[in-house]
C-alpha cells in the first residue's frame, strides 16, 4: 500500500466523531489489508446487499430480521436520498402486503410486529392507505393479544406463557411510533412503559446490571430456574435488543411521564453493566456478556452494535454522564474490525449470531457465527447512522 493511500486511511479515521486518536490509529493498522481509505461504511453494506439480493423480493419471508435490515436501510436512505433504496425496501414490503393492506401472515408473534416500523415508514413517504392498513392490523393484534398474569404480552402464541428480552425491540418501538403518528400517542407510551417494567421485573438481575434472555409463567420450560422462572445466562443480544427499545421509547415518551424515571434507570443500570463487562482490548462484548474469561466465549457483531449504539443515545440525551462515550468509542472501534471490503468495494460483517432460542451455556457458545446474517447488519446500520452524526 502508498504512504498515500495511508495517510488517506489514517485521515478518514481521525475525522470520524467518535475515534479518539489512539483508537484510531490501532484501527488504521487493523484495517489496512481489507479497506477502502474513503470508505461510507452504511453504503458499502447497503450495496452489497443490494448486489446479492437485486430483487428485494428474494429476501424471504416476513420477519424481524430482514426487517431490521431494511430499517437500517432507510435510516441510510434518509441521510443519502437515492431514491432506488427506498424503492427496494418498498419492493420487499410490497411482495407481502396487498393493495387492501393485508399482510401475507398471521401476526402470532412479537416477531413479527417489528416489520410495522417499515408500514409507518412507507405510509410516511408514500401516503398510501394500504400501508397504514397493514398497520393497524399490528397494532390492534395487541388489544387482544395473550398475557401472563401481570399482564406481560407473550413472546408468541407457540412460546406459551414466556416473556423474551426480545420482543420488546420486536413491538414496543413499533407501538408507540404508531401512536405517535396517529394520535393515540398517550395510550400506547403508557402500555409500552407497562410491558418494558414488567418484563424487567422478572428478568432483571441488578447484582450485574444484565438481564436474563426469557421467563416462563408457567416454569415448566426446561430452562427456567425451579424458583424464579428466568432462565439461566445473559445471552447479549438479547440484552441489546431491550436496551434498544428502552431508547426508542423514551424518544416519544413525554418528559413529564410518570414511568420515564423508571425506564431512564433501567437505561443507566445496563450502560453501566456494558462497561462493565466490555473486552477493553478488543471494545467488544461477548456472546455471554459476563463470561469473557471463558475460552469457549466469543465475541458478537450485533450485540456490539446495539451496545454500542444504546450507549451513545444515552449520552447525547444526558441519561448518563459524557464520560461513559469512550465506552460508545471503544465499542464503534471494535465493531468496525469486523468489517472488511471485497474486489467489488462491497463490505462484509463477520462473527453474527444466527437467530437464537433459549438454551443452556454449550447452546449459546455453539450458535453458528455467520458473516452478513441480518441481525448484525441491520444493528450496523442503525449504530452507524447514530454515531456518524453523535458528538461526544
């Protein structure tokens, strides 16, 4: 490689807002084999998968994980303006969704509220009645969706009983956005308050700040403790997805809510525990966020992301101290080693978790690390467009 192409890389690095300059330098050497030194890394992933997949209706079924990448998508979308984005997020949408706005499935799980986000968006930029249709399908599957006892909504008419840390990113961000475009904002802020409280009552754990992957009513699963019904280890992603939907939340909640508090509190006990538990030299975290001592651990895109992520919304909206941004630093450095440039310029995410169930330790350490799975590019392209803009 020229001095000059490294001067390039080194000059990219220092400009981006939340590399400090030894981190950027330990990233420069990192990087030099496998990067463009005038890289737009959302647009280096959009494209490729973009290449792969030329029709978006070869994406697959309607789901929470092609969702969230296309949700990044147009996140990416919003910043560049190239209309064809757009119009391959409209594409995939539209290979289920009829003109009258019925949706190709049944909605019988969480997970597959979170495709909503991507009506509410349509609808927006559109105005076109079959997307909001198609929403209020989601959103009033809720009014009579089951609930355990204290009135937490299940995982999934399959998943009797349970409550999973993940599917409150699947539906509680989707609901309140929904209320806050169609006018109904108080009444859905105050049942995700209530579903994001009750799921951390039975599965947070304040001696470390984490939380436990998924509760069973019922304790009947294999996993759930004799006593208290939670299973047994902090699964990262899972973490993630809660510490996201606590932030999208508070987005819309009033200042003046009664549960804001509360959720803000919860927001603070996890930055906290990402710290905490945060390789310091890598700035990753671990499949098993606190067990980065054991040689059968790994260290997972998505979950970095969405760490990484959390905690620099949670300092720009002063819920915790300036400080704790190298910690976002070290994260959006760590996550950006696993990222690499082919022939064609097109970027590639390594060591992503497959889709997961709940599992004993040996389950989560064996899960295939895959390389562009959609979860962690999806959690890419949301973390990078927030810190490509964030000021530390």
């Amino acid at each position: 490689m020229s001095t000059q192409d490294r001067r390039k890389i080194l000059k990219l690095l220092a400009g981006a807002p939340l590399l400090h300059s030894s981190l950027a330098c330990n990233l420069a050497a990192a990087q030099t084999r496998s990067t463009s030194p005038t890289v737009d890394w959302s647009e280096a992933v959009v494209e490729n998968m973009m290449a792969r997949r030329p029709a978006p209706e070869s994406l697959g079924g309607w789901g929470y994980a092609i969702s969230l990448y296309l949700y990044g998508q147009y996140l990416f979308y919003k910043r560049h303006g190239d209309r064809r984005h757009l119009d391959y997020i409209q594409g995939w949408v539209d290979r289920h969704v009829d003109d009258q706005g019925k949706i190709d499935r049944p909605i019988t799980a969480l997970d597959y509220m979170l495709p909503g986000n991507l009506l509410l968006v349509l609808y927006k930029e559109t105005g076109k009645q079959k997307y909001r249709t198609a929403a209020d399908t989601i959103r009033h599957t809720l009014d009579t969706y089951p609930r355990t006892q204290d009135g937490g909504i299940w995982h999934a008419l399959s998943r009797q009983h349970q409550l999973w840390l993940d599917g409150m990113f699947m539906s509680m961000p989707f609901l309140v956005r929904y209320g806050d475009m169609f006018q109904e904002r108080d009444v859905d802020v105050n049942e995700a308050a209530k579903q994001l409280l009750i799921y951390a009552k039975h599965l947070n754990d304040p001696a470390s700040g984490l939380m436990f992957h998924a509760y069973d009513e019922s304790g009947q699963q294999p996993w759930a403790d004799p006593m208290t019904h939670h299973s047994g280890f902090f699964w990262c992603r899972a973490i993630g997805w809660f510490g996201m939907a606590l932030i999208e939340v508070l987005e819309v909640m009033p200042h003046e809510h009664p549960r804001r508090g509360d959720l803000i509190a919860l927001v603070r006990q996890l930055c906290n525990a990402y710290q905490r538990y945060q390789d310091p030299t890598s700035g990753l975290w671990y499949q098993i966020v606190d067990k980065g001592d054991d040689p059968n651990n790994w260290h997972e895109t998505s979950s970095s992301s969405m760490f990484t992520y959390t905690l620099a919304c949670a300092v720009e909206r002063g819920y915790i101290p300036r400080k704790m941004a190298s910690t976002a630093r070290k994260g959006y450095a760590g996550v950006l080693t696993q990222l690499s440039l082919d022939a064609d310029g097109h970027a590639h995410i390594a060591n992503i978790c497959e889709g997961t169930n709940v599992g004993d330790l040996a389950f989560y350490y064996g899960r295939p690390r895959s390389t562009d799975d959609f979860h962690g590019i999806g959690a890419f392209l949301i973390m990078n467009e927030k810190l490509r803009a964030f000021r530390a």
